[in-house]
C-alpha cells in the first residue's frame, strides 16, 4: 500500500528541503509526499489521496487566506484518523494551545527538527502497517 504524507506551507522552498531531508525514504519508497502552497489545496489533495493511504499532515500555520489553525477543525471532521502535526516560526505556548485543542497532535518549530519529525513519520508508518 502506498502511504502519503501532506505538507502544506505556501513557501514553494519547502518541497525542495523535504524532498532533500526525506530523500532515502522517498526512493526505498517507505512513503510518497505531497505538498499543496496552500489550506484550500491541501483539503482537494487529502480528498483525492483518502483514507488509509493518507497517514499524516503537516501544515504551517501562518497562511494567507486559510491559516493552518482554520483548517485544522475540517481536517479532524473529514479524516478523523489522519494524523496532524502543525509547523510554525512562533512556538510560543498560545500557539501550541490553540493547534493541540483544535486536534492537532504535535506542533514543530521553525527550523524544523527533521530527526524529531522522523521519529513522528516512524510511528504513522507503524501504526498504517
């Protein structure tokens, strides 16, 4: 089974450095990426790859127009066993209030800890399997 995981930021540097920091498992194939530039895009991707194949979101929070915090409520109703892990430049703890009690499940500061975000991808592998 193909499994994938959405990233969502608006900044289009953001695919290069995920596709670079994941490149190992991309070509062992362990996981496909997605990425959409923004929350509107992201909701039509998740809606296309569905359930069981999509096993993780990543999204920024600070987005023009929809910002990650409002899409996050409409994820958790759609796709209640996607897991959601919010990235942001401000990891002050009313961010990481706000992103934890509208379902997400972790929150990432800017610059990203890719061998924390590694772990996270680790175990939405083990649990999919």
């Amino acid at each position: 089974m193909n499994v994938y995981i959405l990233v969502v930021d608006d900044e289009p540097d953001i695919e290069v450095l995920f596709r670079q920091q994941f490149r190992r498992d991309l070509r062992a194939g362990r996981f496909q990426m997605e990425f959409a530039l923004s929350a509107p895009e992201a909701l039509r991707r998740a809606a296309e790859l569905r359930e069981p194949s999509l096993i993780l979101i990543l999204s920024d929070i600070n987005m023009p127009g929809m910002s990650g915090l409002d899409m996050l409520p409409q994820v958790r109703a759609e796709y209640p066993h996607v897991a959601v892990i919010m990235i942001t430049a401000y990891g002050d703890a009313e961010t990481h209030r706000k992103a934890i009690e509208r379902g997400a499940v972790g929150l990432l500061t800017k610059p990203i800890d890719f061998t924390l975000l590694r772990q996270e991808i680790d175990t939405r592998l083990g649990q999919a399997a």
